[in-house]
C-alpha cells in the first residue's frame, strides 16, 4: 500500500489541508505544462472543499474537470454531480474551467455511454488529481459491493475508460470511471468524515475485496493515496 492518513480535529482543518495539496500539484502543473486534469467526485462530504477551490488563483482557463462517477440522470436534476460541480465548483475564478460531463444523451449501456468514450477523449491524461469519496458501504466512485457490474470495473484488463453500473433494486443506472482510469492518474486524494466511515477504512486496509471496493484503491502501489479525515 502506499496510503498516507491524515486526520484532523474538524472538517475545516481538512479541506484547508486538501485545498493546500491542489493548490501545490495543479499551480506546478500549469506552470510547467499547457493543461491540468482533475476527476471530482459528488455527494456531499466535498462540498465545503469546492467552495474554498472555486476562491482559489488558479490558471483555471488550463484545467480540465470531469467526474469519478455520474448517475444517469438529466444534468438539470438534483441528483446529478454535473449540476452540483457547475453550482458549487464552477463559480467565483473557478468559471473560466473546462468542464465534460460523463452523462451523454442515449442509452447508457448503448450509444449514451459510447458519446461519452469518445468526449472524455478530451480530457488530458494521466490525471493529475483524482478526489474520491467513500461511502458507509466501502464504495467509491460508483463502485457498489451489491453491483454484479462492480467486478467488472475492478478488472484491469477493461479497455474502456468507463462502465456503466447497474445495482440491485435500484431505479438510477450509473455509469463509473473503472479502477483501471482511476489508477492511471498521478495522485489519489480520499476525503470522507465521521467515525463510522473511518471503521470501514481500517476493514477495507485489512484485505483487497469486493466487499469493499474502496479497498483496491489502497491495496495497490501505482499511485500514491492520501486520506482526508476528521471525525466530525
């Protein structure tokens, strides 16, 4: 594993730190080459992050946004991470960034995910940074333990940079950059909060299993992962 933690007394101590670290990688990045990439993901542990990173001074007109995950909804609709990043992110300096989305119009397993192979071509790779989150079930990105598609996303021999996710009992399709794009970036950065997710990080560095999907981030040594933590 090559997993740095650090905790902190509150959440703003936290986003103050990961702002920090963004700051440094993505200010290098422009300045020594023409454009800059980050994968953000939804929810809401970021949202206070994105507020302190819309503020920063940051070349934005270089960097090149996109999402871990999306669900496959209407970009207008509240469940859409693409309308959270454009309320909460896509303000203040952060206006002049290039934004693609992952949702497309079509069929997500068909030619809907197809527009979106081929639009995220734009984006330039490897990635700097890639924010994640974690859910109480160990899911990130998502990467759903209850998914019959998860382990196919898991896979590193997938060719695609996305794939869609499928959930028992569940009426939202998703669609997930698979573990494959998500190592190939340059750094990882893990935020969550409180106490119950944090029981579910030490399980997860325990072994590799699809229990908990989070685990294959951190049980690998290709990209170097950073934890973001505080208990409240």
């Amino acid at each position: 594993m090559n997993v740095i933690e650090k905790k902190f007394l509150n959440k703003l101590d936290a986003n103050n730190e990961l702002l920090n670290d963004f700051i440094k990688i993505v200010d290098n990045t422009t300045r020594n080459c023409s454009k800059a990439s980050l994968l953000l993901s939804g929810g809401t542990s970021p949202i206070d992050f994105y507020k302190l990173l819309s503020k920063s001074k940051l070349n934005w007109g270089k960097i090149f946004l996109s999402l871990s995950d999306e669900r496959w909804v209407d970009t207008h609709s509240d469940d859409s991470n693409e309308k959270l990043i454009k309320d909460i992110l896509i303000q203040n300096n952060a206006k002049l960034a290039n934004f693609i989305g992952l949702k497309s119009d079509g069929d997500i397993k068909g030619s809907g995910w197809q527009k979106t192979e081929e639009k995220l071509k734009k984006l330039p790779q490897p990635f700097d940074i890639i924010l994640l989150g974690m859910g109480g079930d160990g899911h990130t990105a998502s990467l759903f333990p209850d998914s019959p598609d998860t382990s196919k996303a898991l896979g590193q021999d997938t060719i695609s940079l996305t794939m869609p996710i499928i959930r028992e009992n569940q009426d939202i399709a998703r669609i997930t950059m698979t573990l494959k794009t998500l190592l190939s970036s340059r750094h990882i950065k893990l935020l969550f909060f409180g106490e119950e997710k944090w029981h579910i990080y030490e399980k997860a560095k325990e072994e590799k299993t699809i229990k908990y999907p989070i685990s294959y981030i951190l049980h690998q040594d290709i990209v170097p992962v950073t934890i973001y933590y505080a208990e409240s």
